[in-house]
C-alpha cells in the first residue's frame, strides 16, 4: 500500500528539475544596455556593430559584452552612467538610420540561454516607465471623412456641369445649396448613382434648395473602428521610432487605447510625440494676386492665406500637392548647401507621379511647404484640452527643376524639430486626434521599492504559513512546507517560460497563492487524523485521506480558476495580471500537494510496518 510507480516517481523528478532550470534565470542581476534596431534603411551586421562598438569606446566608454541578435543588436554596460553616455553618442550619429533605446538585459549564462530559459518581464510598476490613456476622436474621424466626400462631390457637380451655391461638410452631414429646384434632383440623381453607400436627404428653404449626404450608421461604424486602428498602427510606429523596448500598445473600449512603455526616463518628449499630429504639406504660391488684397479680406478663390515663421504673409493655393499620407519614409539631416536642418523626404508611386507632373509644369515657380500640427496649450475649466491648430509656411523655394520621388524640406528651426518632424512623417498620421486622458509615471526607483515591498510580502507570508505547518502538522507539515516552496519556484518557471509580465497585482496573486496552495493539504491531513481516530491502520488512513480529500480539493479549486479565467477575460492590465498568476498557482498548487506531498510521503512511510504517524 502507498507505493507510487516507477513512472509517477519520476514525473516528479522531472518537474523538479525542469522547474527548477526554468526559474534560475530570474536569480541572475541585469545589466545596463542599449537595443539598436535599424529603422527600415540599414541592416545591422557584424560590420555595422564593430561601427557602433568604435564609435563608443572613442568616448571613454567600457562595453560590457556585445550581442548581433536576429534584427538587433544589443550592446552590455557595466553603469547606468556608461549607458546613458553611449546613447547620446550614439543617438548623435546614427538618429537617421538606426532606433536607439535603453534597456536592461538579463545577464544569463549562454548554455541557459539556449535551452530558451529565460527571466520573467517585469511590467511597468515593477521596472518603471510611463502608462497613458488615449481617448480617440472619433467625431474628428467622421467630419474627416466627410471632408473627403466634399471634395469629391464638387469635383462630380463640376464635370456634370451642375451649377451649386455652395457645398461644405459639417457635422450631419454634406450640405449642398442649389438655386434651381431642377439642378437639385439632377445633383441627387448624379450623386445618388455615384455614392450609393450614402444617404440623401432633399429639402426647400425659400428660395434654395438643398441636398444633403450624409453616411450610414454602418458607415459611421466602420469609419470609427478603421480610426482606432489606424491610430494603434501610427502610435505603434512612432513608439518603435523612439527605440522603446517591449512596448504594451492595444486596444481599450470602442474608442480608447493603452499605451505602456517600460523603462522610459523622458516621458515629456513620449507626450509630445504621441500626442503630435504634425504633417506636412506642399502647395504652389499664388503669384497672379496680391497679399495686400488678400489682408484687407479679398481672398482670391482657389487661394489661401498662410503665414511664414517670420510673420510674412504669403497667398498659396488651395490644391494640395502632396501631403504626408504620401511620404513613406523621412528621416533629418543637415543641407548640404548652407548647413540649415533639413528633412529629407521620399514619396510613394502616386505621390512622386503628382509631384513630378507639378513640377515639370512650374518650373521657376515658388512652391511652399507648410507644416500643421495640433498643439494642446493648456485645459479648460472642465480639465479639457485646449487644441489650437497651427498652419505655418516653412520653407518657399522656386522650383528649378522637375523632381518626384526624394527631395529635401528646409526651414525648420532646430536638428530635434528636423528629427521630430522626421519621426512623425516616417510613423505616419493620425487617422483622428487623440487626447491624453490618464497619465502615470513610475520612476526606476519607486519600481525597485515595489519589487522589494512584494518580496518582502511573499517571504513573510510563507514563513508564517510554514511556521504553522511545522507546528500544527509537525512531519507532514514539513512536507507541506516542501511542497510549497517548490509550488513557488513552478510558479516562476511557468511564468518564465511564457514570457508572462510579472506586475504588482501579479506578486499579490502569488502571495494569495501562497495562503491558498496549503489549502488542498489541509484537507488531506485532516482526513488523515479522522481516519485514524476512526480506528484506522497508519497506511489506510494516509491511503484514504488522498483518495477522499481528492474530490473536495478539485471542486474547490475548480471555482477559484473559473474566477481566474472571468477576471482575466473582462479584466484590464492590472487585473490580468492577477488573474494570470492566480490561474497558474492553482494548477501548480494542485500537482505539488497531490501527486508532489504524496509522492514523499510514500517514500516515508510506504510499504513499512508504521505504528504511529507524525501529524
């Protein structure tokens, strides 16, 4: 009786030794690093890290150890100061071409390494970093692209040779004005054929007549839904053009999304790039006007007024040559000719055919870039952003001679608006402004505290549960207490293997799992001390209090993981987490007191002559 066989024996070797393997890398301190990854130009080689090995050491700086990984390279510090002075360096030379971010990087052994066993991540409460809420406009997304519609609608009312009075997208919709009641229902047949995904509406006011557009709720839907996306897409862009390691971007609600960024130690600039919805557009000037008219309120139609950086007015035309949704790659760097900062900027196919064709047309003609941003400059009474959009005129230079695909922009006023600027157009647009609801940095040292608070709260949970064991259930407590330390180190290897994040709310879910792991050999031993004072042998009560105590230990716990797999289902972040190591520590608790207590106990007591059992 009480004999385990040969194979159930060596599951639990196995386990402990496969547990164990897995959780030592976490024992193993973190170095100072930097992550280089190219940003879509270079490939890094070996060539390219003995560059950026060069280029370092010139400085002073000693390098750790240097790793060419699949599509990064990582370089090792033995200091925060030699890190920081690497990146700077770096960043100062190779800004245009490569990411360049701080990290820490497990300092594991290689033979570990390429058994795959690596350190848990450490989330953003425990490693530091900055967590932002975003709200997405959706209703900017909406009256976008009802802008879109406008323009497309005139072109059609044009070519149809309908005459309107006016037509401009607004809120509810298109709204086009018509002084005959018959080139109204011409426009709507016209219209009706050509957009038949939307929705018309016909109406009389005196003496106009109006048709209005407007989208379906399918429409309205789909739009909101491609916004969000969209806007997940360019942040994820813009996050990996910061050079930020293992960034947490997805999805919250219908509207909102979360952005996490471990490690990060200037959240201004993170702010200013996520929030920045700069692009750049290229517009003849109007020479045939004059500016005087213009500033005395007599704006030519199909001409604008913008201003230069200077203050000097300037009368450009309203068609867009091309605007950044036709840049797919732009990077910073110095004019050759006066040594000014520049962008330097490439199109796609439609963009660089436009561009081509327009130049090719004006040559000798001035043409201008303007730069547009959405700059926030303060809240409101109710804590709202206060959004001013800026439209300023950079740079005016003739064209002297066609060009379509790469050209350079000047006129920008620093290197770091030449490199923002880059950063942005390289990440792409916003398909819909964006706010920044909720905010919270957590500095490098308040995550150490929060590592040592909840190691702190495991050590003292498990000396007092142990402490209990060993008295209450004396050998078998011990057992227990076994059990449970090794119920800890499963927990870290599992979670090492997935690469699961370890938080905060994870650390209480492991000190709960501490509290809870004990329960399943509660029960056993309790049904072993009935059994005994039933009259029952030793060896029949150890057997009958594992084979009764099963049923009652699987319902138990059964429950507390459906509420694990519900709080990790609806659950955010924080909640995940918890959930995530609570779900692991019952299944893990479960193999260590049942099969993990009973395999030891069999050892001790099976198959002997046992007159009195210590519990």
């Amino acid at each position: 009786m009480n004999h385990y066989p040969l194979w159930k024996n060596m599951l639990v070797v196995a386990a402990i030794i496969f547990a164990a393997l897995y959780a030592l890398p976490n024992l193993f301190g973190q170095d100072p690093s930097i992550e280089i990854s190219s940003s879509g130009k270079s490939e890094i080689t070996q060539g390219s890290l003995t560059q950026f090995t060069s280029l370092i050491e010139g400085d002073g700086v000693t390098i750790k150890r240097t790793d060419l990984l699949e599509d990064r390279a990582l370089m090792r510090f033995n200091s925060n100061e030699d890190q920081l002075k690497a990146k700077e360096r770096l960043e100062s030379v190779l800004a245009s071409e490569y990411n360049v971010a701080l990290n820490l990087a497990a300092d594991v052994p290689g033979w570990l390494s390429s058994l795959g066993a690596e350190p848990m991540n450490l989330g953003l409460d425990l490693r530091g970093g900055i967590h932002v809420l975003i709200d997405v406009d959706m209703d900017s997304a909406i009256e976008k692209a009802l802008e879109g519609y406008e323009g497309d609608i005139r072109t059609l009312l044009r070519e149809a040779k309908l005459r309107y009075t006016s037509v401009k997208a607004g809120e509810n919709g298109v709204l086009i004005r018509f002084k005959d009641e018959e080139q109204r229902d011409q426009a709507e047949l016209k219209v009706g054929n050509e957009f038949r995904q939307l929705k018309l509406f016909t109406d009389d006011d005196g003496a106009n007549f109006t048709l209005t557009v407007n989208l379906t709720e399918a429409d309205r839907r789909a739009i909101s839904k491609f916004a969000l996306e969209q806007n997940i897409t360019t942040l994820r862009n813009r996050v990996n053009a910061l050079g930020v390691s293992e960034p947490v971007i997805q999805q919250q609600g219908d509207r909102r999304i979360v952005v996490q960024l471990p490690g990060v130690q200037d959240p201004g600039r993170v702010k200013d790039i996520l929030g920045a919805t700069a692009t750049l557009e290229y517009r003849l000037a109007d020479t045939k006007h004059s500016v005087a008219d213009a500033l005395e309120g007599r704006i030519p139609v199909g001409s604008k007024l913008y201003y230069e950086r200077n203050g000097q007015p300037i009368l450009l035309k309203r068609s867009v040559i091309v605007t950044g949704d036709n840049i797919t790659d732009a990077s910073s760097g110095l004019d050759q000719q006066n040594g000014t900062p520049a962008v330097f900027v490439n199109l796609d196919g439609k963009g660089a055919k436009r561009m081509r064709k327009v130049t090719t047309d004006n040559v000798g003609q001035p043409m201008a870039v303007v730069f547009i941003e959405n700059r926030i400059e303060g809240r409101d009474a109710e804590g709202k952003p206060i959004k001013r959009k800026v439209e300023e005129v950079i740079s005016v230079a003739n064209i002297r001679e066609p060009f379509g695909r790469r050209f350079q922009t000047t006129g920008l006023d620093s290197t770091e608006e030449a490199r923002n600027t880059a950063l942005l157009l390289r990440a792409g647009a916003l398909a819909a402004p964006i706010d920044i609801v909720e905010e919270r940095t957590v500095g490098p040292s308040l995550g150490q505290d929060n590592i040592d608070q909840g190691f702190r709260s495991v050590v003292i949970g498990l000396i007092l549960v142990m402490i209990f064991m060993g008295i209450y259930y004396r050998l078998f407590g011990l057992l227990a207490n076994v059990a449970l330390m090794f119920n800890l180190v499963m927990i870290v290897a599992v979670l090492s293997l997935l690469q699961a994040t370890l938080t905060l709310p994870g650390i209480a879910g492991i000190v709960l799992t501490v509290g809870m792991a004990v329960d399943a050999n509660v029960l056993i031993f309790e049904r072993i001390r009935e059994e005994i004072r039933a009259g029952s042998t030793p060896q029949a009560s150890i057997h009958a209090g594992y084979e009764k105590a099963f049923s009652t230990i699987v319902d138990a716990n059964i429950t507390t993981l459906i509420a694990a797999v519900l709080l990790f289902s609806f659950g955010n972040g924080p909640v995940k987490g918890f959930a995530v190591t609570l779900f692991i520590g019952i299944l893990t608790s479960m193999f260590t007191a049942i099969i993990g207590t009973r395999s030891v106990v069999n050892l001790i007591y099976g198959g002997k002559r046992v007159t009195k059992l210590s519990i």
